[in-house]
C-alpha cells in the first residue's frame, strides 16, 4: 500500500483523493472519498458520483484501483445475463455489466473514461492501479497526469 499511502501523505486534505475502486475491503486510506462497484468501474453512476465529489467538495486527484481476483474478471456479460435470466427469471440484456478479461486494459480504459471527460475540473490528476489482494502492493498501471 506503499504508493497509495504516499498520496494520502502528499495531501494535506485527504478529501481531495478519490478512489474508485471495486467493492473488496482491501484498501483503507482514511478520510478520503471512496466509490465503490463491482470491477471498480467507471461506470455512469461512478463518474456521477466523481464529478459530485471534484466539483462541490473540491477533489483533484481520482485514482482508479482494480484488485487482483476480481469476480468481474472470471465471466461476461453474457454469463451474467443467462444467470439472472435463470433465478428470477428476468430480461437484463440491456445491462452492460463492465465485465473484463484483461484487467490492466480495464483500468485503462476507465482512466481514459475519467479523464475524457469534460466537466472534470482542468488540472486533476487521474491515475489508475491494481491492488495485490495476496501481497498488499499497488501497482501502478496508468501513471497520474
């Protein structure tokens, strides 16, 4: 947890972190603002919730952590679907679940999602990491810019 510690140590209101992340417990950085989705996804409602925390609340910097043996990762959308459509029975070919396969690709992808868009305030810092669940690292995958 050494490089996200470094962060919250580099600024002095930790509230100006986000962290969007996937929904394991893993992580622990204090006061600062954490979404939370299953893959830890960029997802509509997470970039809502981003852009409520950069504009009111002031935050700069967003960083995106997947963790390692993400359940988002071990099966796609379509498995998904055929498994809701089982048990209760319901139509949910319309939900883009954000499944992946490659997970260094997926944080990518969410960086770049967060940083195309255009009412995040010029000058915030996104960047995007996997967390190790079995040795406690962070890797960095996209470095803030």
């Amino acid at each position: 947890m050494g490089q996200l510690t470094s962060v919250v140590e580099a600024n002095p209101e930790v509230r100006r972190v986000v962290r969007q992340s996937g929904q394991g417990p893993w992580l622990d950085i204090g006061d600062a603002h954490v979404i939370r989705n299953a893959g830890g996804r960029a997802s509509d409602d997470a970039v809502r919730s981003l852009l409520i925390s950069s504009w009111p609340l002031g935050t700069r910097e967003f960083l995106v952590i997947h963790h390692t043996d993400c359940r988002m990762g071990m099966f796609t959308d379509e498995a998904m679907e055929g498994i809701i459509a089982e048990r209760p029975g319901e139509d949910v070919s319309d939900v883009d679940f954000l499944t992946f396969r490659d997970q260094d690709q997926s944080v990518r992808d969410d960086v770049d999602r967060i940083r195309s868009l255009g009412p995040i305030p010029a000058g915030a810092m996104v960047s995007g990491h996997v967390y190790d669940v079995r040795t406690g690292t962070l890797r960095e995958v996209v470095p803030a810019v």
